[in-house]
C-alpha cells in the first residue's frame, strides 16, 4: 500500500479518536458513573447474540443509503435526497406488499422493484431539474425529502392504515414478500446478502464500466469531463436515477426485512447517515460495510449506555458530527501529508 | 367557492402570515449575508435549535425573557463562527459542515436538554419566558389593518425592519461593498487589499445572528417551548428564499413571505378536510417550484449573455 493510502486510514483514525475523546468528556461531565457509562458505549453492542444481531440489522440499511450517498459524491452531486428517497421506496414496497396476493418467488422481486422504482424516481427530479435548468440540486433534493415524507404518509395513513392498531401504522404486508431471518435470536435477514450484491456492482459499477468512469470524470472536473466529450446532463441525472434506486431498495428492505409494516411517522434520518458514511469511506464502495458497521456500532453502544446508565443516547449525534468536521477538514495534518507526499515523490524519482 | 375563500382571507390570516413569515424571513436573512460573502451557510437550521434551546434555557434560570435571546443569539453567533473556523482555516467543505452541525444540533439539543431537566425532547418542564407582544399605537385603531399589523411579536417587527437594515448596509456602506466584492471575485478583493477571510468570518458571524433571532423565536415567541427538530425546514427554506430573490434584500423578503403565505394557507386548508399530509406538501413543493421557474428565467438569460458575447466576438 502506498504511503498516502496509509496517511489517509490514519487520518480518520485520529479523526475517530478525537471524537471518541471529546464524547468521553461529555459522558465524564454528565455522568455519575462516567467509567461504566463508557464501557457500556464501548462493549455493549457485543454482550449478547441479540444485540450483535442488532448490530447487523442497523447496519444493513446503512450500507444502502451509504453506497446512495457516495454514487452521487463521486458525480460530485450533493444528494441529500436520499432520505426521502429511502423513505418513499420503503412506502411503495410496503403498499406492494400488502395489495399482492402471489407466491414469495415473484412477490419479493415485486416489492423490492417497487423500492428501486420509487427511490429511482424521486432521485431523477432533482437530476433532471439540475441537468436541464441548473437548479440548485442541494435545495432541490432537500424539498423532496419533506414532500415524499408527506406524500407517503398521505399514501399509508389514509388508504393502507390497520384501523386495528392504536398506533399510526400500515397493514402487515403478506407473508410471502417478507425477507426470511435466517439466524434465530436474531433478526438478520437475507437483505444482507443483498447489500453485499450492491456492493459489489456499485463498486463494479463505478470502476469497470464505461459509465462509471464518465460518473467519476464528471464529479472530479466537470469541464474536463466537458471537453472530452462526456455528456454531462445525462451523467448528472443517471447519478442521481442510481443513487435514488439505491437509497429505495433499503428502504424496501428495511420493510421486508425488519419491521413488516410501515410505521414510520417522520424521517428516520438514514440518508444523513448515508452522508457520515460516505464521507468516512472516501466514496469507495468497498469500505462502505465497514464504515456502516462502524456507525451501527456506535449508535448501538449508545443505545445500551442510555438504557442502562445515566448518558441519554443522543451524546452519539455530537460525536458523529465530530467525526464529520474532522475527516473531511482537508488541512487537518495537511502538513504532514505535504511531507510524505514530497518523500514518496522524491524516493520514486 | 367563494364562501371558503372567505373564510381564508380574513384579517387573521393576514395576521397569520407575518406570524409564520418571521422565522423564515429570518433565516433568509442569515442566508443572504453569507451567501453575498460567497459562503453557503448550511447550519442554519441547526444554528436555529440552537438558539431555540438556549434562549428558553437561559429565560427559565434569569426568568427574563430579553437575557435568554440575548444568550441566545450569541450561542447562535459562535457555533456559526465555529464553522467559520472549521471551513477558512481547516478547510472542511462548507455544505458537510453545515450537515454536521446540523446533526450535531438536532441531537446535541435533546442531549443537553435530557441531561439539564431529564425530558427527552419538550421543554414543557422548564418555566420558560416568550418575548412581549407589542401594539402600536394609532395603526392599532384602524379597523382590519389594525387587527392585520399590530399585536405581533416583537421580533416579527425586528426582522422585517431588519430587511433596510440589511439593505443599507450591503449597497450603503463600504463594508457591505467589500462583502459583495468577496462574493463577486474573491481573487480580485484580495487583489485590492480587502482581507478575505477575516470578512467572511464576519459574515459568517452576522449569519449567526440572524439564525439566532429565528431561533429563539421559534422557541420564545411562535410557540413558547423548545421541541425537539423544531425549525422543522425553516433554515433551508431561508436558504431557498435568499437564492430566490438572488440576494437582494427585498426580494428575499418577498421570497420569504411567499414560503410564510404557503404556510398559513397550509394551516387554513387544513380545517376543509383536505388530508393533512398534502396541506404540509404545498410549502415545500412551492419552494421547488418556484426554484424551477427561477432557474428556467436565469437559465435563459445567461443564455442570451452567451449569445450576445458570442456575437460581439
């Protein structure tokens, strides 16, 4: 491994180590156990089999809203879209789940269609809106999220709402288009097996094929990507179409999967966290399960510490954004790159 | 038809609509003048809960409303000068940053407030103050137009005498000049000795303080209790709105009022037994819509500029 890549893990880890030190601080001045309250973060999420379940099941939506996120970084296109994108793909496989009546063989495929479908759509308004008239897609993809929140809700609330619960929550989708959970004490599903599958043609997608590389041209220098004759409208909304597709298919799984029903009432915030976890894994696919893991880890660690001491669970978003503020800083330890980088040159030349 | 419209346009919908304008208006103005110093100021929204949680914090302990905006808004001001920190000199990407302190607010907010009075996400526990309503005399006796501009917050006067405010210092003063240079032609106002940074770290700053003022009205005036998430999008609505009206101060205005009309009519229709859920779409949906057509006249100018140098050549 080159020595830059090198510099690069080291910089995240020193990045995660100040977050990790400033949450420790905050937990030591909130805290009457602030010891125990830390090793509960830590370890945790490892003291049952149900909770390393828990771990897996966090960690494969993730992975979707993550893969989500960088495609479209990598067009160098801010899509913060994925939210809503998750959340109306999530809807749709939910409203095919529970209005089909087929055998698991075809109902499945449908019911996740319905997530690539729906996620892929609210993903080509904000490209389409930018290729063509040049609107701001920040703004644009950030109103999708609240419209496609309101819109789904309208959808489950007043056509597929179960009038037997108390709560606000869809009827159960059939039993044929549930993802099977395959080991028992836990709830991981064969979902993960499809996260892995995106992974792979995502990383297959954006290295070894001829639109991945335009995809990759366009976001490091759009006018060079100009001149030679990439058209860049086009890149611009397959990005987003792709993103949107990804972002949808978790949110299909995540119903399929985990909870059977639609009940979310707001936005569950996994297109942020697609954000956190792009950023940590620089875009490339194939860190995108660990830096998943990772968030799932720490957001699960948090929860034990807020079940189980007196640190409420929200100490997690601080430390998250911590995490972002110290990554993608390009001047922190830029000296020290400047260095290795002036080493490696002079030592190969 | 006609019997519902009105029923809409009575004098307290109009009332209403200064009332929801405000946050909105601004935060477009916080927007605007980082925007004009060529920074995109993303926090806004979270800058908001901010100041939201802090002024009903502080209002509770001193039991005075004034010192809790106060406090407020100089919390507001110095995370947003932490993010000037974090974009001028670490050199972090001013739209993740934003994103991160947005995160960082959203759950920092519920975080303190848990561990300061042990709720999970409303203030209801706390005695918090709401800044004074005011009347003003004379305009208040007119009939409808008294009943549409008098009675309101205090700071619904302050932010909409804000917008000359603004206005004047940007195309009267020299410092709103140097600001528009930097957001013009960083290179060139660095050419004439204009420092640069130390500007925009000042915008940033005044950004702070506008966000702040939104902030604790959300939390001290609209309604009078912090919630959790409460900006509820007005940030980025502000952000919208500046975009709009192309950083100039009274159109940005108008912009923000056109979100605030959306708004109040949102909660009008509500009450005809149209489905929730599409009342709360209309102002967002507005939002892209008039994105679009802004875009498409823009779009089409710069075309014709293209057009017209091209022939000059």
């Amino acid at each position: 491994m080159k020595k830059i890549q090198v510099f690069d893990i080291l910089r995240i880890l020193i990045a995660l180590l100040i977050a990790f030190f400033i949450g420790f601080i905050i937990i030591l001045l909130v805290s009457e156990e602030p010891l125990y309250a830390f090793k509960l973060f830590l370890v945790g999420p490892f003291s049952s089999l149900r909770r390393i379940g828990n771990l897996v099941e966090m960690t494969i939506p993730l992975i979707f809203t993550g893969l989500a996120v960088a495609v479209a970084f990598e067009a160098g296109q801010f899509n913060i879209g994925a939210e809503g994108q998750f959340f109306f793909g999530a809807a749709l496989a939910t409203i095919l789940g529970i209005i089909f009546k087929i055998p698991a063989i075809l109902h499945v495929p449908l019911a996740l269609l319905g997530g690539i479908v729906g996620g892929g759509l609210v993903g080509a308004i904000p490209g389409l809106l930018k290729a063509k008239w040049q609107v701001n897609e920040l703004v644009s993809s950030l109103m999708l999220n609240f419209i496609f929140l309101h819109f789904s809700l309208y959808l489950v609330n007043n056509h597929f709402r179960d009038v037997h619960t108390g709560i606000m929550a869809s009827w159960k989708i059939e039993e044929t288009a549930w993802l099977k959970q395959f080991i028992p004490g836990t709830r991981i599903h064969v979902g993960v097996f499809i996260s892995i599958i995106m992974v792979i043609f995502t990383y297959y997608f954006l290295y070894r094929t001829k639109w991945g590389y335009a995809l990759r041209m366009t976001g490091i220098n759009k006018d060079f990507a100009i001149y030679s004759g990439i058209n860049v409208a086009s890149v611009i909304i397959y990005s987003q179409v792709i993103s949107g597709a990804l972002a949808g298919l978790g949110g299909a799984i995540e119903i399929l999967g985990i909870h059977h029903r639609f009940q979310w009432q707001a936005l569950p915030g996994y297109g942020f966290d697609g954000m956190i976890i792009a950023i940590m894994a620089k875009n490339n696919p194939a860190f995108i399960p660990i830096a998943s893991l990772f968030l799932a880890y720490i957001r699960k660690g948090a929860e034990v510490m807020n079940m189980m001491s007196d640190v409420p669970a929200e100490v997690v978003n601080i430390i998250q954004a911590i995490i972002i503020f110290f990554v993608t800083a390009e001047a922190f330890l830029s000296k020290y790159q400047h260095k290795l980088v002036v080493k490696e040159v002079t030592t190969n030349g | 038809m006609v019997k519902v419209l009105q029923g809409i346009f009575t004098a307290s919908f109009f009332h209403a609509i200064f009332r929801v304008t405000t946050p909105i208006l601004f935060a477009s103005l916080a927007a605007l003048i980082s925007d004009v110093c060529g920074i995109v100021n993303v926090g806004i929204e979270g800058l908001m809960l901010i100041s939201a949680l802090t002024g009903v914090v502080i209002s509770a302990l001193t039991q005075s409303a004034w010192s809790g905006m106060i406090v407020g808004v100089i919390v507001s001001a110095l995370f947003s000068l932490l993010l000037a920190y974090f974009h001028l000199k670490l050199k972090t990407n001013i739209i993740l940053a934003g994103i991160a302190l947005n995160l960082m607010a959203s759950g920092g907010t519920v975080f303190v407030l848990a561990v300061l009075t042990g709720q999970k996400g409303v203030s209801t526990a706390l005695n918090s103050r709401v800044l004074p309503d005011i009347r003003i005399p004379f305009i208040d006796k007119i009939p409808i137009l008294g009943e549409i501009l008098s009675n309101h917050n205090v700071l619904t006067y302050i932010a909409f005498i804000s917008v000359p405010l603004v206005w004047y210092f940007m195309y009267r003063m020299p410092l709103g000049l140097r600001f528009r240079t930097i957001g013009e032609n960083p290179e060139a106002a660095r050419s004439v000795g204009i420092h640069v940074h130390r500007l925009q770290y000042l915008a940033l700053v005044l950004s702070g303080l506008f966000a702040g003022l939104a902030g604790v009205y959300m939390s001290m005036g609209y309604v009078s209790w912090f919630v959790r998430d409460m900006a509820a999008g007005r940030g980025f609505m502000g952000l919208a709105a500046a975009a709009m009206g192309g950083n100039k101060p009274f159109l940005v205005m108008l912009a923000a009022l056109l979100f605030g009309i959306a708004d109040a009519l949102s909660n009008y229709l509500q009450s005809l037994r149209i489905p929730s859920e599409i009342v709360h779409m209309i102002p967002y949906l507005i939002t892209v819509v008039f994105l679009t057509i802004y875009a498409i006249f823009s779009h089409h100018k710069k075309m014709k500029k293209i057009t017209f140098s091209a022939d000059d050549a």
